[in-house]
C-alpha cells in the first residue's frame, strides 16, 4: 500500500479529485459529494458563480465576464485557490463545520500512479486548505481495486484497468502492491474529440459541447461492436453557414474513427501484460481483467479488450465510485493486511 492502513483508519474523510468529477467521502456518513470537477467564475468581480453540475451546464453558453475552469486535469490539481473554493462550495458548510470539529482533522486522497512530487504537492495543499492537518496519498489504482472487491493483500494476480477522462491507467497488484503498470494518456475525452473531429471533416457538422458524448452519438447499444446500429441521426451546426442540420451518419465509419485512439490504449495493456511475471499472468487467465472509471462503461470497449487479450474481462458494479469506494472502506477498516510472521533462524 502507498501508506499504511493504521494511517488511514485516522482519516476522517477522503476526497478523489478526478479531471471530469470530484467526489467526497466522510467518515461516518458515506459518499456526500459526486459532482463534475467545474467552477464558473466572474472574472469582472473575482465571484465564485457556480460549481459542479450547474457550472457544467454552463459552458459553452455563458456571457464574455463569466469563465468557466477545470482546476483539475489529468488526475493532477492545476489550480490549487480555485479548487479549494470549488471543494468548500462542493462539501457545504453544514458538513465543513462537522469536520472542523475533528481534533487534528486527517484527509486521504487519491493520486494518478506516476504522479511527480509537484502534483503530490498540490492535492495535499488543495486539502490543508480546507483545514486538513494531515493528507495520506494513496495511489487510485490500488484505492480503485479495494473499491471494487479484487483481494489486493493476496499474493495473487488482480489485475486493473481505470478508464478515465484525460488517462487510462492499467496494473497487475499483487500482495497490496502494483507489480507493473502503465499510463496511456487517451481516457473518454479522446475518443470524444476522435468523433468530433470525424463529424467535422466527414460531414461538415459541429456538435454543442453538450452533445460529445459518445453514449449520445452513435455507439447505443452494443457500440464499438460490427453488432450496433447501422446508422444514427445526429443534430448539430453547419460549418459554413451556421445554421442548424440535422445529417445521418454511418455508425462504422464512426466505429473506425475511435478505434484510433483506443489502438494506444490496447498497446498498453499489451505492455504490461509483458512485463508482469508468468506466474500472474497465469492467474491472470482465471480473473481476468476488471474495469473501473466512468469510461469503462463505453459500449463495447470491454468486447475489444477481450478480444485482443484472450482474458475475460469484467465492468464493476458501480465502476464511476470505485476509487472513493476504496478509500472509505480503508477509512472504515474493512480491508485487514496480510500478516507475515517473519520465521525464525
């Protein structure tokens, strides 16, 4: 584990502050923030307008003073003042007063794998911000693991596949460690501008910022799979006039535009898949892979995995929470380390 277990039982809460969506756990209570990671500002007065879903809403539709900013990218904190206030206004005030009622008040929070010490820096001081006198960082994939049940303390493969907006991360643990893993910097935000960008070039269209998701383009059903729908009807702005069209577009021409980005993301796990041990590899053959993140849940990309590894691959329960999850049910002391009595001489 990043950090132990005994430290972690003192959290008192635990925050996962991803590119597309923050949540917040508190012990004792249960997950009480899961809102998009977005904060609109005045920039005339300086004035917080809105945060989380409301200030997604607004993008793409606000006036010139009103600016609407991502103080996360990547996993990675990039403006520390505005996600502090984007948290406080996320968390509440009822809720910021019963942690500050806490004698030494202790945070978790999750961490890409290959965070540098800038970044590390940066969520600790985003959280001491909010009054925390201490902050475990505890890696998101070995968090996300625990979350969604794999026996990370075993010694025995688990291996795990974060899908997340800005990165897909991929790790084999085992024994509560990550024995190899890889960070491909394509996540649900890539495939998102792939499809832009074919609707653009192939049909002169331009799709609202709302409407990229590729859940409400073409891929319904059973998505990146020859299996989908033939076509779909899709709604947007002509590039040269501006006007509003509506154009029918083949759903395998779109099919073929994603797999660009998603070829980086099999490599990947291909890459990791050499480099663990064959033994685990071997166990690896039973358990397969599980996938978590809100991008697991793209219709037919856990198909292409399959099909491209030979390993089963499941999606999580609730695969969008599993990193918070995680880290609550280390707050709580749910997972027990694996004991190692050393033997004697």
């Amino acid at each position: 584990m990043t950090v132990s277990l005994e430290q972690l039982r003192r959290c008192h809460f635990a925050v996962d502050l991803g590119a597309a969506r923050t949540r917040v756990y508190v012990k004792g209570v249960g997950l009480v923030v899961d809102q998009p990671s977005v904060a609109a500002v005045n920039t005339r007065t300086g004035a917080l307008i809105a945060v989380g879903e409301f200030a997604e809403q607004m993008t793409g539709r606000t006036p010139s003073y009103i600016r609407v900013v991502r103080p996360v990218s990547g996993g990675t904190v990039v403006d520390i003042e505005m996600a502090q206030r984007m948290l406080r206004h996320l968390i509440g005030d009822r809720t910021r007063r019963t942690l500050r009622r806490k004698p030494r008040l202790r945070a978790a929070a999750c961490t890409p794998h290959d965070a540098d010490p800038l970044a590390q820096r940066a969520t600790i001081e985003t959280l001491v911000g909010l009054g925390a006198r201490r902050v475990e960082l505890v890696d998101t994939l070995i968090a996300a693991a625990v979350g969604c049940g794999l026996p990370v303390e075993q010694p025995e493969a688990s291996m795990i596949m974060m899908c997340g907006a800005a990165a897909t991360q991929v790790a084999v643990l085992s024994l509560g460690s990550i024995v190899t893993a890889e960070r491909i910097p394509v996540g649900g935000e890539a495939v998102d501008r792939a499809i832009v960008q074919h609707l653009r070039h192939e049909h002169a269209l331009v799709l609202p910022s709302q409407s990229v998701r590729p859940l409400h383009v073409a891929l319904s059903g059973t998505g990146l799979t020859p299996d989908g729908p033939v076509s779909a009807e899709i709604h947007g702005r002509d590039v040269a006039t501006g006007l509003a069209r509506t154009v029918r577009i083949d759903t395998a021409a779109v099919r073929e535009a994603v797999q660009t980005p998603l070829t980086a993301v099999l490599d990947g796990i291909g890459k990791v898949l050499r480099e663990c041990p064959p033994d685990l590899v071997a166990d690896l053959v039973d358990r397969g892979i599980m996938m978590v993140g809100g991008s697991a849940l793209l219709p037919g990309l856990d198909q292409m995995v399959r099909q491209a590894t030979g390993i089963p691959v499941r999606i999580a329960d609730q695969p969008d929470v599993c990193a918070v999850q995680g880290l609550g049910d280390m707050l709580k002391g749910r997972i027990e380390p694996l004991v190692l009595n050393p033997l004697a001489a």
